[in-house]
C-alpha cells in the first residue's frame, strides 16, 4: 500500500516514478520497476515552499522531487544514520 508524501527528512523506502526534467538519463532511470532507500533533505528554509524537501537517490547527480515518486515505509532519522 502506497504511503504519503514525506513531509520530514530521513530516509524512506520509495520507487522513482518520473525524473526532474534535466536528469542525467532520466529516461533510462524511470519508472524504477524496485523500490530503494531514498534519502529525502532540505532543499530550503521555508518549510511552506513546495520545494522545501527534495530527494537523493544514490548513483544518480541531480536532486529530485518528491512529488516524483510513490512512497513505501520510513526508515530512519537523519541523525541516526
């Protein structure tokens, strides 16, 4: 079952849908057929921006958006990694 958007930073399980227009093969990239751990972090300060948190996933040069994705479990803190 699909979970909600992230709405703090921290690791999630999650399966790219769509790349950031820009995204170094992007198209070869998605849609991900396996869900991985994601690392979702501030983007900006202001936590009312749409753009306040965006997502890294390992291997891949460009941050993404959140909105890209459909979401599994959270993981883990931050701090705690």
């Amino acid at each position: 079952m699909a979970k909600p958007i992230p709405t703090k930073p921290g690791f999630y399980w999650a399966r790219w849908m769509q790349a950031a227009d820009g995204t170094h093969e992007g198209d070869e990239l998605t849609p991900a057929k396996e869900w991985e751990i994601v690392h979702v972090a501030e983007n900006c300060n202001d936590e009312t921006d749409d753009e306040y948190l965006a997502v890294m996933v390992p291997g891949v040069r460009e941050w993404q958006w959140r909105e890209d994705f459909a979401w599994g479990d959270f993981v883990a803190d931050e701090r705690d990694v």
